[in-house]
C-alpha cells in the first residue's frame, strides 16, 4: 500500500529537478551595466519584468554597502521563472559589474538611473524569448519605472513600496521619525531645507554623511521636487500598487497618494511586510535585521500578488 505514494514522491521530486534545470540564470551586459537574466525554459515566448532597484548603492539582488543584504530581488526573480515569467535584474551603475559607469559621485543625477532602466527595457523587449516586458520598481524605483513608462509603455507596472510624496517630503517624514538625537535631527532637517531651496550645504555632521555629503547633493537636488503621483496620474498601463504595513521608509501616505493618483490601479497592502520585501513583527529591531538576512524569505503575499498580476495581465495587442 505504501508503494504508490512512493512512487508518486518519486515523480514529483523527478518533474521539480526537470523544471529547475529549466530554470536558466545568465550573465548579460549591455552599455557598461551588468545584470543577471532569468528565463524559465518555456516552449513560448515569455512575459518578463524588468526589476529596477531603490536608492543607493544597490545591486542585481537588492543588497547595499550600507547594510542591506537580504537578496528579495533575487528570491523575487526565482518565484517569477516558477511561474513561467522571466526577469532582468541589474547592478545599477557605480556598483558591481557595472561600477566602471561613475568616475564621479558629484555627477550623478536621477536622469542617469532613468537612462539606465531604459537602456535595459530596450534590451529586453528585443530578446526573441520575450513576449512582452513588465516594469517592477521597488521604493525609488518606482519612480523611476514610472519615467520609464512614460516613454515606453509597459505591458503593466508594479510598484512595490515606491513614494508616492516628493522624495523631499519622503526625507522629511524619514528624518522626523527616525531615532536620533535632537540637535541631530535639527541639523538634518535645516540641511533638507536648504537644499529644497536649491541651495549647497558646504559641510554637514559626519553623522549625516550617509545622506547629505556634499559629493551627494547634486544627486538629491535633481530628485528632490519631482512628484511621483503627478507623473503616475499621467499612465494608463495596467498598475499593481504593494504596500507594507511595518515599512520604515515609505509611509501609507505615499501609498494613499498613488492611489489617488491612479483609482484604477489594483492596490494591495500587505500588513507584516517591510521594505525589503520581508515579514517582520512589529518590533524595530527585528524588522532592521530583515535588512542583514538572506535566508528569511520573500513575502508570500507579495510574490503571490506581483505574479498574480503578471500572469492575469494580458501582453499588449502587436506584442509577440
């Protein structure tokens, strides 16, 4: 009697080997950025998402210098190829396979991140396993997939925990309740002031180097007033909004503002979530860990919604 569901087992364990050796992970490149690319070895062409990563140092799988090494945008791209939906995710410039892009921190601006996510759209609406291409942009972005969109509209976009306020009001709220001392904070919120009026600070706390060094603040000064909502109200593509209920970074009023922005967009909140993607408790400390480890997995909730929506979304007419 015990034979059949052996030999069940036996099958099941046989057809998963099968189709994780579908499963195929490559290195591509393209005008100096690096990525990694994942298609899940169906016979048809694919639906593919374009993952474009929030702010700082942030490479291919979602980690940073600055103490995030939580993989979500690599665990987000296995559950997709599980589904049949292929994905591009890359280093942005300045860090890993695509560092040789930034000589200069001072010269960056927003616009060359916008110019990257649209280099790499380019690229993978032109691949022949590619039906058609999806953009996924986590926190920062979200706004720059917006942009994206703009002028290449997508089959559907997702913007997971992605502001929905100016990234000056987003810095504000971030500062106001972040735990620090208060002449501290004080400095921070008088160097933000300064430059939503475009002015320099020529020299802040070292503590606040991580956000305000002067070598940053042509960077800032570029993102500083756009308004993510005012540009999402102006897209008509099919659009997922994910929300977490314990993020640190974007508050449910850069969710209600998305949402205002775009009524008809599908909208979920997702209430144990933090911005890495990850489910968490209400304690801060735990939540912050999330950041530092890579085995705890993805949100079920969020990689169930995001593949939800893909799959249900249909490719655009004159698509493959």
């Amino acid at each position: 009697m015990r034979l059949i569901p052996l030999l069940l087992a036996a099958l099941l364990v046989l057809s998963n080997a099968a189709a994780a050796r579908d499963i195929l992970e490559k290195d591509v490149a393209t005008s100096g950025l690096a990525g990694s690319f994942v298609t899940p070895g169906s016979r048809n062409p694919a639906k593919a998402v374009l993952m474009i990563a929030g702010s700082g140092p942030t490479d291919r799988n979602g980690n940073s210098k600055l103490g995030v090494d939580a993989d979500y945008l690599k665990m987000l791209a296995g559950h997709l190829a599980t589904a049949d939906i292929a994905s591009l995710r890359y280093d942005k410039r300045g860090v890993g396979g695509s560092k040789a892009l930034v000589t200069s921190e001072a010269a960056l601006r927003f616009s060359d991140f916008v110019g990257d996510a649209a280099t790499w759209n380019s690229w993978l609406t032109k691949q022949s396993d590619v039906a058609c291409v999806f953009l996924v942009g986590h926190s920062e972005g979200g706004l720059i997939a917006t942009r994206v969109a703009e002028n290449a509209p997508p089959a559907g976009l997702v913007l997971v925990m992605s502001p929905g306020r100016t990234f000056g009001a987003v810095l504000e709220t971030q500062l106001s309740t972040a735990p620090m001392e208060e002449p501290l904070r004080t400095e921070a919120l008088s160097v933000l002031k300064s430059l939503e009026s475009g002015q320099h600070v020529a020299k802040v706390d070292p503590k606040l180097d991580n956000i305000f060094r002067p070598s940053v603040q042509p960077y800032l000064l570029s993102i500083l007033d756009i308004d993510p909502a005012q540009e999402l109200a102006t897209l008509t593509a099919p659009t997922l909004l994910v929300s977490g209920g314990h993020d640190l970074q974007v508050s449910a009023a850069d969710f209600a503002a998305l949402k205002k922005a775009r009524p008809d967009a599908e909208a979920i909140l997702i209430p144990g979530m933090n911005h890495v993607m990850k489910d968490v408790g209400e304690d801060r400390k735990v939540n912050l860990a999330a950041y530092r480890d890579p085995t705890l997995p993805l949100s079920p909730e969020l990689a169930a919604s995001v593949t939800k929506f893909i799959t249900a979304t249909p490719c655009p007419a004159g698509k493959r």
